[in-house]
C-alpha cells in the first residue's frame, strides 16, 4: 500500500425528504439552520456516518457509537488499552508519544483519518494527531421549511401519581424538513497523509463511504430512502499541494435551482454544473 502522495478534494451533492438530518439538541432537536434559514448538517455527524460506513465496510474504527459498538469495549479508554501494541508505549521505558500515535494509526483508521486526541484522567497519556481528511459543515442550497408535530405514546413510561392521567412522558414533539438539497464539501491533505499513513487505498475506501453515506443509517427521524446521495465529485491533483487551491476547487461546482423552478419539490428540480479547471480532472459519482 502506497502514502498518498497527491492533494484530493471533494464534494457531495444530497437531498433530505420528511426527515430530521442533524437535530440540535439546544433546540428541541430541530434540524439545524442558520441564521439565513439554510439548513446544516455538521461535520462531527458526516463524520460519524463515514465512521458507520467504514465499520461496515470492515474497518477497524477507534470511535464507534454505542449502540453500533462491534466489540465488548464501552469506551475509547476501554478500546486503547485493549490492543497491545499501542498500549505498550503508554507507560514505563517504553513511554513514547510518536510510537504510540504511529500504533495508533496504525490499528484504526479513523485515527489516520480523521486524527484523534488522547489524553485520559489518571494516566501520562497526552497525545494529539492530525488527520489527514477534513470534512466542512453541509448546507442546503435554498432555505428548508420545517414541519413539527406533536406525537404521543400508547403507554407510560414509568407510573403517575394519578392513575387517572397520562404522565407528561406520553407527550412529545417530532420535526422534520419537509426537502431540501444539501452540498458538503471535504479535502484529503498529503503532508498529513504522510504522518499518519493515509494510503490511496484508504482514500478509496472513504470515497466509497461517501458515495454510500446514508446506507444502513435508518432511524425513525430518517427512515430509509429519505435522505440520498445523488452525486459524489472527485478532484484528484498532480501533485502533493495540488494545481489549485482547495476553496477555488469547491467553487467551480454550481448547485442552483432550474430556470423558471420557484418551488423546488424534488433534485429533479436542481442543476449540478462543474466548471472546467485547466490541467484539473474531476471524477463523478453517483450514489446508490
């Protein structure tokens, strides 16, 4: 397997349908929006789902959530400790932090990824790396519209005082966007790459990540089929610090509305247009 030796950067083009894409917990777990009325999905939860998909996929993953945890392991601590050869240059004569990042990456890789803080109460342990992969906020390309609606269960979750009332638990709020386009863009650095092993292998297994995003990623705020990838554009460079900039890549892609399309209802409604960069391929994909 070979380092990484040229720049890539990325886009992915999805659509969100009666679903919560990314609640916001300070707000009632309403999808998030700016202050422009545009909605946003972060880019600690993109990268939960790429994490999601590499676990599936096969991949060793340091940071699993919880309840798709592969292992008998309920914490990172708990998962670090557990392998050897990143363990043994926790402590002792063999205590040395570039030894136990270089392990580290090593054993998972959304460590060489995306990078990955230790640092645990009660140890010596005080290291930090820098993932080659970053990944921006996405943002809807028009103002979403949210739909809220008040639900309720059939049963109580514990006794109330009053056998003759529902408790106030049977009570609750649901939100959703009712559609929306989204476009988050993302860039795999090769200086970094070096540093934490970030193959071109990897590289292709995370664009496969992307293009399959929201694959085995159900729940009742996203049901299946509504939320999709649509188009997966692929920017891959000559060389380490590439022919442009990543910001003037991430520009040359257009996601705008149809001429004459006041109301967009569906993605059939948007035009994706890649302007040309001179001596710079783009790579599209579609998603499944």
């Amino acid at each position: 397997m070979s380092i990484l030796d040229h720049k890539i950067d990325f886009a992915v083009v999805l659509s969100v349908h009666n679903a919560n894409p990314n609640g916001d917990p300070l707000n009632g777990n309403r999808p998030r929006q700016n202050y422009d009325g545009h909605g946003e999905i972060s880019d600690v939860c993109i990268k939960r789902k790429i994490r999601n998909r590499l676990q599936d996929m096969g991949e060793p993953i340091l940071v699993q959530s919880d309840e798709r945890r592969g292992d008998a392991y309920r914490s990172i601590k708990e998962r670090v400790d557990a392998n050897a050869e990143v363990s043994e240059f926790a402590k002792g004569k063999k205590q040395n932090n570039d030894m136990y990042a270089e392990a580290a990456c090593k054993a998972w890789m959304d460590v060489r990824s995306f990078g990955q803080v230790f640092a645990f109460s009660g140890t010596d342990v005080s290291v930090g790396i820098r993932g080659p992969v970053s990944i921006h906020t996405a943002v809807s390309v028009d103002p979403i519209d949210i739909t809220s609606m008040q639900i309720t269960k059939s049963v109580n979750a514990v006794t109330p005082k009053d056998p003759n009332k529902k408790s106030s638990d049977t009570m609750g709020m649901k939100h959703r966007v009712d559609f929306g386009v989204y476009v988050f863009y993302g860039s795999i650095n090769t200086q970094l790459a070096e540093k934490t092993g970030f193959t071109r292998e990897d590289a292709e297994k995370i664009r496969e990540a992307l293009r399959t995003l929201f694959e085995n990623d159900t729940s009742s705020a996203r049901p299946d089929g509504s939320m999709e990838v649509h188009h997966l554009y692929w920017w891959e460079h000559s060389s380490k610090l590439g022919q442009y900039s990543s910001a003037k890549v991430h520009r040359s892609l257009k996601v705008q509305r149809k001429e004459g399309v006041s109301d967009a209802k569906s993605f059939a409604d948007y035009d994706c247009i890649v302007e040309p960069l001179e001596g710079l391929r783009v790579q599209e994909y579609a998603g499944i």
